[in-house]
C-alpha cells in the first residue's frame, strides 16, 4: 500500500500527496522495486496495476469523505485496520480533532519507528489503540478515550476482504453500537468475483493470498440492516470522476472495489 501511494506521489497531478509512504515502504523493503514479475506474464501483470489504481482510487476517495466528515462537524476520527495510513500527518484537520488508529501492535510499532525516523508530526491528536480486531477492541477504543456520545468516521480501508463474513457483520455491529447519529462510515469492499479472480493464483502469503470476503449483492440494502444510510460506487466511476479511468476490456469487470459512503441517522 505505502509503496503504491510513493508511486502516487510522485506522479505529475497525483490524486493525493503522501510523503511518508515512501519511508513505510523503504522501511519495509519495498522501494523502489516491487518483486520482478516473468516478463511474458502480462495478465499478472494486469492484476498488479489493477491493485495499484484501485489503492490510488480508494485512498482519494476516503480522503475526500474525511474531509466532508471533518466539514459536516466530525471531531472524532477511527481509522480501523490503520496500517501505514498517514492521514493523521498528511491531512488538515480541524481544531480538536482526535484520530484513533486501531491495529495490532506489530504494524503499529513499525509504524512508530519510522515515524520516529521522519521526525514525523501529527497534525491532530493522534492515539494509537493496539489490539486485534477480533478481540475486544471497543473496550480498548474507549479505554485509548474514544467518546460514542458524540459522532464519529470510521475508516475500514482495505480491511474488511481480510475477514470472514461472520467477522465482518460482528464489526458492524460493534461500529453502529458505538456511531452517535451523525457519525460517517468509509468502507472498501471487494467486488463480486475478486478473490476468485485475484486470490486463487496469488502468490503465497501475498496479500491476495489472504483474502476472504466479498461484498454482499447489495451494500446499501446491507448496511441499511445496521442502521446507515449508504451509498455505493464502484472503483471505476469514482475514477472516471478523477480522470483516471483504467480501461474498459471486459476484464477490468470486476476489479477490486466497492466504495461504501455511510451516514448514521
Ligand atoms: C491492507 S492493510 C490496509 C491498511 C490501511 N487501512 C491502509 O489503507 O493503508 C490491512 C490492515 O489491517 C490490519 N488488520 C488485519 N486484520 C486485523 C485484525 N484482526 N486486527 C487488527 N488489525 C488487522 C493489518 O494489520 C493491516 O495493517
């Protein structure tokens, strides 16, 4: 993800500036080359810059809910599953606004020694809450001070495909019980077909390699079952609103996507 948002950055007219995913990356082995591939192997190759467009895609997409978040009066900020996420250093946000990362320790420690490394300073209150997602993260969200009285975005970027359906409706669940109404939703769902399409032939321990889940036939009727008012795109109009479109073959059918906007009422 942090080398592909480098890459972003890099670009002429990038869609979003990130400038310490290149350090994630480099840290993590992962710049500037990503892992050859065979050079005749062109669908593989397809598949990976399908993944790369649509991190690009999404990450714009989630930046500009933020931002409308952050302008309708959200204070209160939860990006689930955070990762290498830089939103709290690369973001304005208003004054008082508190963003609580949610991940395990591993990836949050690596995170903070590179952070530490670029001497990297948070633009907002930042607060790190480690602990596994199928454990009992609402006690340690509001042990870390996250308050459900008052509304909050929740960020599930590039999560929820890692999680079995059951995991998946349970954290629902557990968002919309603590989602004051007002309170604002990003998610990213794989697309109907995408594990088997990209999951079966990847490589092991890839990240396709471990993804699981699906979105369901219809988002919107699903997440108004729990409580939110939803709206769905796909990868490829947000994209053509962008200016960047990814082709039109019938294979780019089906891509990774589904971009879920959600508004608790
Ligand atoms: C593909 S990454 C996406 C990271 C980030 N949201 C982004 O877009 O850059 C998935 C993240 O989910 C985290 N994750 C996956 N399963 C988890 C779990 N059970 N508990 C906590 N975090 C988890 C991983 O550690 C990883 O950082």
């Amino acid at each position: 993800m942090a080398r592909v948002r480098a890459l972003e950055t890099e670009r002429e007219n990038p869609l979003f500036r990130d400038p310490l995913a290149r350090a994630f990356a480099a840290a993590g082995g992962l710049w500037p080359a990503s892992s050859p591939l065979p050079p005749d192997d062109e669908a593989a190759r397809r598949r990976r810059l399908a993944v790369s467009w649509s991190i690009v895609i999404r990450t714009r997409f989630l930046d500009e809910l933020l931002q409308q978040a952050s302008a309708s009066g959200i204070r209160q900020v939860v990006l689930l599953g955070a990762g290498m996420d830089s939103r709290a250093f690369r973001m304005d946000w208003p004054e008082g606004t508190r963003l609580f990362e949610v991940d395990t320790a591993t990836p949050l420690d690596f995170k903070a020694s590179v952070l530490r490394q670029e001497r990297a300073v948070a633009r907002c209150e930042r607060i790190t809450v480690a602990v596994d997602l199928r454990d009992d993260w609402p006690g340690a969200l509001a042990a870390a001070g996250h308050d459900p009285a008052v509304p909050t975005v929740w960020i599930a970027e590039g999560l929820l495909i890692y999680l079995p359906e059951d995991a998946v409706e349970l954290l629902l669940a557990r968002i919309g019980a603590r989602s004051a109404p007002g309170s604002r939703m990003g998610l990213t769902l794989g697309s109907r077909g995408v594990v088997e399409r990209f999951g079966k032939d990847a490589a092991p321990g890839s990240a396709a390699s471990l993804w699981v889940s699906e979105m369901p036939d219809d988002p919107v009727d699903w997440l108004a079952g729990h409580g939110w008012e939803a709206d769905s795109r796909t990868l490829h109009e947000c994209a053509a609103a962008y200016g960047r479109p990814f082709g039109t073959t019938p294979q780019s059918e089906g891509r990774p996507g589904g971009l879920i906007s959600a508004i608790r009422r």
